[in-house]
C-alpha cells in the first residue's frame, strides 16, 4: 500500500513540475525582446497598383534574437505611416511580411514612343561601353566609319530607287575615319526598358544588354536624315558594332 503512494506522490510532484516549467517558460518568454515588422493582415488581398491602406496592414512581432538581417529586406512598424497610400508592384495577400521591394516602381513592360516614332536596334561596342550606365530616356549618339565617295540619299528615302526596286549597293567606309550621328533617345538596353535597379528589383534577368533600341522619326515611310545617315554607315560596315557617346543629362534628372 505504501508502494502506491509513493508512486502517486512521485506522479502528482512530476505533474507540479511540469506545470512549474511550463509557467516559468511562459513568464520567459513575455520578457524576450520583439521587433514589430508591418504584414499584410489576414484575408486581405492587394491587388497590384492599388494603395495600401490601414486596413491593409498588421503588426508581426518577431523575437530580437531570431530577426538576423530581415530588417535590410522588411519594413519596421514603427515606419508604418512611410507605407500608407504607396501602390504596391505586385499581388500581396495575408498573412505574408511587407517587403521593402513591393513598394519599388515596377519594370516597365513597353516601349515609350510617339506617333512618328518608330524603335530601331542598334548593335553596340561593348568593349569601350558599359550599358549599365545609361538608363532609358538619355541622349546618345553613334561613333561610325565615315563612307569613302558617299553618295546623297534623295529625301532620305530607305531605298533610293523605290520600293520595288533591289537595295542599293552600300558605299565603302573610309578607313581611319569617324564619324558623329545623333543624337538619338534611349528607348533599352536589351530587355531593360527602365534602371537596372529596377530590373533587379523585379527579379527579371538582363538580356542582349549590347542591343540599344533608339527612336527613330518616320514621316510617310522615310527616315528622318540622321536614321538614314546611320543606316547607310551600318550597312557599309555590314551593321558592324558601333561605339557609344552618351550626352549629358538635364540637371533636374
């Protein structure tokens, strides 16, 4: 009989215990130190382009010790108000952490041209160039093989003799000697239609960056003299890569 009791006493002080340990932890962890992150709350869909509002958002506590660098990619609460009213780039639903790329201007997805513009490809140096650093939207002019003899393009037509007649031949390029056409505007580099930044920021690869897309004016079928002039030199060099000169940006850029 005496063995029973001591087995239940042994059981009741085992269950004391546990409950001890289960408070003491309870009580520890009110005392471990939080970040607070903004959150889309749960159930809430924002869709992309629309605004965040209050009613978007939730507060998410984070232990300290658990945070590592997620404060260079998340956006702490107490900047809460810095994110009401901007368009988000992207679909968010709850319960997911507010990232500080959602609020980025998202990649642009075409190309910007007026209605006597057309976009043309240019095939460019990459040795002396670094297509990073233009952006689309700069002035940029083309450094070309002067044409030895050149020959007047009528009214700066694409084919002289009409448009059922064969291409004309191309002039020869004059070696040692260059040439200044432009200058024209910045339409891509490749597929980057805006910053590389932005591209990243995106998570969409860079692709064919030494292929520039420039606008060109065209009025009832016929390039506009500098397009043509261009044409002609590429054609002489059998569209050989051509040398990059960016113009200075306006101040207020």
């Amino acid at each position: 009989m005496k063995g029973i009791q001591g087995i239940l006493l042994a059981t009741a002080l085992g269950i004391a215990a546990a409950l001890f340990n289960f408070m003491y932890l309870e009580m520890k962890s009110k005392d471990v130190d939080k970040i607070y992150f903004v959150g889309i709350a749960d159930g809430v869909t924002v869709s992309r382009g629309e605004p965040l509002s209050e009613d978007h958002l939730a507060r998410v506590e984070i232990p300290e010790r658990w945070v590592g660098n997620l404060g260079d990619f998340a956006i702490r609460y107490e900047d809460v108000q810095t994110v009401i009213g901007s368009p988000v780039w992207r679909t968010l639903t709850g319960e997911t952490l507010l990232l500080s790329d959602d609020l980025k201007t998202p990649a642009p997805r075409e190309l910007k041209l007026e209605e006597n513009e057309r976009a043309w490809g240019i095939p460019l140096d990459s040795r002396q160039f670094v297509p990073s650093l233009v952006v689309p939207g700069d002035l940029v002019s083309f450094l070309v093989p002067r044409l030895r003899n050149p020959r007047p393009t009528p009214a700066g037509a694409l084919n002289p003799g009409g448009p059922d007649a064969p291409p004309a031949a191309a002039p020869a390029a004059a070696a040692g000697a260059n040439e200044i056409i432009g200058p024209f505007r910045v339409l891509s580099l490749g597929n980057r239609l805006g910053s590389a930044e932005v591209l990243r920021a995106a998570r969409v690869p860079q692709l064919q960056e030494n292929v520039m897309t420039v606008a060109v004016k065209v009025d009832l079928g016929i390039l506009e003299p500098k397009a043509q002039k261009l044409a002609d030199l590429l054609r002489a060099t059998n569209f050989r890569q051509v040398q990059v000169l960016l113009h200075p940006r306006p101040k207020d850029k």
